[in-house]
C-alpha cells in the first residue's frame, strides 16, 4: 500500500481573516486538484468567535491541546476537551466558539457531498480501519505506532500518515501509552 506522510513542523500557519486564529494545512486531496474533496488541518484557536461557514461540507473536529472549546451548534452547546471524542457536524453550521481556558489547537476533517462518508474517532486497541476504502489517514498528536497491513511504521507527533490506495487494508494503532493521542480517519465511497 502506497502511504503519504505531512508534518505539522512542515506547515506554515494561515491567518484568519479574522484574526481569532490560524489554520495548517496538512492535506488538501485529491493532490494537485483545483478543488479539494477531502481536507485535513489543524487549528489554533486564538479567541472565541464563529467559525467559518462551510456550506455542502461534512466537517469533523477534535480538540489536540489546551483546555477545549464550547461550541454552539444547531442542537445545543457541546464542550470538547482533549479528552473528549470527535464531533461530526454540518460545515454550514458555523458554531460559535468559547475558548474554557485560553488558545486550543484542533483538528479538522471536511470532505465535500461528493467525496464519500466522512468518519473521525480517537485509536482504540480492538477498532481497525480496515477494508476498501476511498482515503485513509492517522494523525497522531503523540509519537505513536501504526500496523499496516502487518508492517509497522512510525509516527511522529503531529504527523499524518495517509493512503487513497483503494484496495482493502487493515490499520491499526499499535496499543501503547500515546493510542488515545492518535486520530483514525476515514472517507467511504
């Protein structure tokens, strides 16, 4: 299986227009399109305010590090810390957002209607990512290790690893004291 690797290291961050934050790019896919069907980044959250409306977008988000946000979406007010697990929502929706104690650094998962089911979950030791799937990825916020069809390979922290390699495959978090600081991601046709 052919897999990509992007450091955050590597990422110049993006200013908001708004100047509450800033975004690192990791992945815009399909590489070298014009448009993207599939986006991974990771934020930092400077101060509270609206995120950016993404109509049409189906969006994931996961706070990394810092105390964790408040975000005021459609259904309620939901609070994610770093102990908290993936939200999916409506890009559309435009959460408000209240920092709990200062800057967060988050990741983002949006894929267009287009692009297929968008799924994000915290590494788990018994869940694979496992069978024919349009795009696979890992990021992991802690040095951690990945099973890869029985080869195991190394990430780095605040490293994405990822495949559109379509043939069924099974990955896996290595179990070990950094699994809960790994992000599983997923797009099915």
């Amino acid at each position: 299986m052919n897999v990509h690797r992007a450091l955050l290291v590597d990422v110049q961050p993006q200013p908001w227009r708004n100047g509450g934050g800033s975004t690192r790019e990791l992945l815009a896919w399909p590489v070298g399109a014009a448009d993207w069907s599939l986006r991974v980044s990771v934020a930092t959250i400077a101060q509270g305010g609206p995120f950016s409306s993404f109509p049409g977008i189906a969006r994931c988000f996961a706070v990394l590090r810092g105390a964790g946000v408040v975000l005021s979406l459609p259904g309620g007010n939901q609070t994610l810390t770093t102990a908290s697990e993936a939200i999916a929502f409506d890009g559309a929706a435009a959460p408000g957002c209240r920092l709990i104690d200062g800057a967060t650094d988050d990741l983002n998962l949006m894929a267009t209607p287009d692009a297929g089911r968008l799924a994000m979950w915290r590494a788990q030791p018994d869940r694979l990512l496992a069978g024919a799937l349009r795009w696979r990825g890992v990021f992991a916020a802690a040095p951690c290790m990945l099973s890869c069809d029985g080869q195991t390979l190394a990430l780095a922290a605040d490293e994405l690893l990822w495949s559109d390699d379509p043939r069924p495959a099974r990955w896996q978090v290595v179990h070990d004291q950094h699994i809960r600081h790994a992000w599983c991601m997923e797009l099915r046709a």
